[in-house]
C-alpha cells in the first residue's frame, strides 16, 4: 500500500479478497501484543480487510465454504525453507503451482490458489495429502483442516492468518518469497504477483485423483514418518567433475559451483533436503583464497533452490567453476574435445577437391 504503486485502493481490495476469503460472516484475529488469537462474528467487510492490509488488525481467513475452498496452504513452523521448497518442487511435478509466504512469527505458509468459485476440498487435500507424503512429509497441516463443514453444525472448521499484514511487510513477514530466481527474497511487488498467479482447477485435481488412484474423503497418513523414492546417488552415476568437487571442496566460484553440484544432484534423483545436507557438508572443504569466506548456509540454500526448482539440464561442462575439474574419463569431455578437433583440424587436399567438384 506505498504511494509508488499505482494500484488504487479498491483494485487491491478486490484482488486480495478474491484470493483469500472463504466464510463471509466470521473470521480470526489475533492481539498484536499478547499473540492471543480470537475468533470474531462479523462480516468481513472491505474495512476489515482494509484494516489488515494497514497494519491496524489482522486477518485470518476460514478457507471452508460448505465443501469448497478458494486455497490450500501447507503450513509449517520452523525456519527450515527445505520442507516447504520440497512441496513446491512435489507440486509443481503434478502441475500445481504454489507460493512461498513467510508467516508472521516464524515459519511459512505453501499456497495454492483455485479458480473460479473454488474447488472440493476433499479432491484438493487429498492431492495434498499425496504429496506431502511422496515427499516424506505427511504430518504436515494443511489448511482447511476438513474436508467440509456440515450443514447447521454450527462449526467453521479453522482460520489461517492471511498475507499482507501491514504491521509486518516491513519486516519481511507475511509477505511472499521470490522462488524462481532463487534469491528467496520477498518480491518487490507482492501485488503484481497476486495479480499473476497460476490458478489451481478442480479438472486438474480430478485428473491427478485417477491417474494416481489417490483416494478422496481420508487422509493417507503412515503410522511412521516416511520418505518415498529417497536414495543417495551411486558415485557412478554422478559426472567425474562433480565427483571430484564434491570430494575435494573447491577454492572459487563458491556459488557458481554450488548451483552447478545442485543441478547434478537433482539429474540423479536426489531429493532436495538430502541434496541441502549434501552441499551443506561440501562447503565445508571449501578452501577460499584471499581470505574470501566460505558459502554460506543461506547461498547455499538459495543455490540450491535455483537448481531444483527450475529444472536446468546443462551440465556446465563450459563454465569456469567446472573445468578445473574435467576428467579425460569423461565421457561429455571426450565428446567436447572430439568436436573441438573437428572444428580446428585442417581442409586437406581430397576435402578441397571434393568441394571444387561441387562448385561446378
């Protein structure tokens, strides 16, 4: 709400309430100074979504109309960004794109916003649901916490606190996370994002449902906690360059060699988290020259996010912070040196002929 941005007061209210509303005669709050949160019966007007946006008294949403919900939020209270990068990345596979919001104490909040009037609840949990158990996270909360809210029971499921508390933007709370360029800064213009999210449709959800015969209405949560399909690549399968880096720690391009370590553990089928403990534990046996100081825990992760969540292929066979590292066994470096043969190597005397005899 800065005097820089051209969006009028109510183009904002309006984006903001299509996003996050849900019950349209109740909502949550919490006291600024105790952290007690309360529920209020009222209406939720555009004053008290005004109010929130301000920093004047905030606002939490209960998502859970009848059986459908506007969004689907993964919530978790550490300030590990491993988990919550990994249900981005889970989703993102199935064709779900989510949003990265830090949360007003600690923590953060995965959205995922539906079309339309909204999506069944059930179908969009239950997707959920699969997720974060493929991704070995299946305690995970999730909001709305119920699949619907039966009629003239007098209940209103739960609320969650909804971005974009005024008191806390400036503190880089509430507010979303820039994933894709890997920096995990909040964006400049958390409006023109809201404006161009990626909406979540109930076909999408029913596809997803039967292809992975993902059952609806229960939520599939193992007795143990369990990680499917994790495993740590074979030394083999990982090139020799970054066998080598791995093994030895390198002495520059810190970062650039962190990214280019991330996109060969990902190639492999390394999971995230261990990809983070593996980059973690390499950074260690780094060796900096002129008294530079090792990556952090942080570049690390912002890497290592990067990699992960954009898919890159290319091996960096050509990139400073790898050729130091090439191996003559490499298979990408024999190829490499082939077609620079090739390409230095001579027109002999039949070559030239040949090419006369075409002119002609």
């Amino acid at each position: 709400m800065t005097e820089k941005d051209s969006r009028s007061t109510a183009e904002k209210l309006r984006l903001f309430r299509s996003l996050f509303s849900g019950l349209e005669h109740v909502y949550g709050t919490y006291d600024s100074a105790s952290g007690r949160a309360y529920q209020v019966k009222e209406f939720v007007t555009d004053a008290v979504l005004l109010a929130h946006l301000k920093g004047k008294q905030p606002y939490g949403v209960y998502l859970l109309t009848g059986e459908v919900t506007r969004a689907v939020v993964a919530d978790f209270d550490t300030e590990d960004l491993a988990p919550p990068l990994d249900v981005i990345a889970g989703a993102r596979h199935y064709g779900i794109s989510c949003y990265l919001e830090s949360s007003k104490s600690r923590g953060y909040h995965v959205w995922s916003f539906a079309d339309g009037n909204g999506v069944n609840a059930a179908k969009a949990r239950a997707v959920f649901r699969h997720i974060l158990c493929e991704i070995g996270l299946p305690k995970t909360e999730v909001f709305p916490k119920q699949d619907r809210i039966p009629t003239g029971s007098g209940s209103y499921g739960n609320f969650i606190h909804a971005p974009l508390f005024g008191g806390l933007v400036p503190r880089g709370r509430t507010v979303f996370l820039n994933v894709d360029d890997g920096s995990l800064r909040p964006y400049a213009d958390q409006w023109a994002v809201l404006q161009n999210v990626e909406l979540m449709s109930e076909s999408l959800l029913d596809d997803l449902i039967e292809v992975n015969e993902i059952p609806v209405g229960m939520d599939p949560i193992p007795d143990k906690k369990t990680s499917l399909g994790v495993f740590l690549p074979l030394p083999g399968s990982l090139p020799p360059c970054a066998r080598r880096m791995l093994s030895e720690g390198v002495t520059a391009y810190q970062r650039d060699s962190c990214f280019r370590l991330a996109v060969s553990l990902r190639k492999v089928g390394l999971p995230y988290d261990l990809a983070m403990a593996t980059l973690l534990e390499w950074s260690q046996k780094n060796r900096p020259l002129e008294g530079k100081r090792i990556i952090t825990r942080i570049e690390v992760q912002a890497q290592t996010a990067g990699a992960y969540l954009n898919q890159y292929q290319g091996c960096g066979c050509d990139h400073h912070a790898v050729q130091p590292f090439c191996d003559p066994v490499c298979t990408l470096f024999q190829k490499r040196e082939s077609q620079a043969e090739t390409a230095s190597r001579p027109v002999n005397e039949t070559d030239a002929t040949a090419g006369k005899g075409l002119d002609k």
